[in-house]
C-alpha cells in the first residue's frame, strides 16, 4: 500500500506507483470523489472533450467532410481501376469501414 505525508502546505507527493497506475503526468489534474464513509477516492480528471477547444490552431486550408470523402473515394477508385474485380476490394474494405461510410463512398467512386 503506497502512504505519503501532508507538508505544512497541505501538499502531498503522489506516489510514483500510484501516479503510473493513473497514468498520471507532471501538469495533469486529480480528483478526490468522497465515497461518503470517511473515505476518499483519487482518479484522474477527465473532461468533456469541449475543454480541448483552443488547444489545437484553425488550419490553413478548411476541408469539409464531403471533401475528404472525395478524396477518399478517388483513392478507392484507383484501387478499383488497378483490380480486375473491384467487388473484391469492397467485400475487403467492409471489414474495415462501417457499412453507411463504405456506402457512401462506393457511390462517390464509381459516380464518377
């Protein structure tokens, strides 16, 4: 059982044992979730992704999403045109892509 000692400043040191099993990093948040019998727990904080807006910067360039299904589904057609049989290659990919997706770009590529 991992133990650490309350500093003058109310701060203590997380256990190095304690802090891997969390995976727990210099700069990440803890929480204390009372368990109601004296008791406290210690987790790692998690958030709603909608905090982690701002962290990343805006692109150069905006791409929609039927863009890069376009681009997608030209990458396919490719593939479709390199194969003899391109019923094949969707049997394949439907392991792969979810079933709407793999509709949707099927259609895309041989739209065209």
């Amino acid at each position: 059982m991992a133990t650490a000692t309350v500093n003058a400043k109310g701060q203590i040191t997380i256990p190095a044992q304690v802090r891997a099993t969390l995976g727990l990093r210099p700069g990440d948040e803890i929480e204390f979730v009372d368990l109601e019998n004296g008791q406290f727990a210690i987790v790692a904080a998690s958030y709603s992704v909608e905090r982690l807006k701002g962290m990343i910067r805006k692109p150069k360039v905006i791409v929609s999403i039927d863009d890069m299904n376009a681009v997608f589904a030209r990458k396919v057609l490719i593939l479709v045109d390199n194969l003899s049989h391109g019923e094949r290659l969707v049997r394949f990919a439907s392991r792969f892509i979810p079933g709407r997706l793999l509709r949707r770009v099927v259609a895309i590529a041989f739209r065209a």
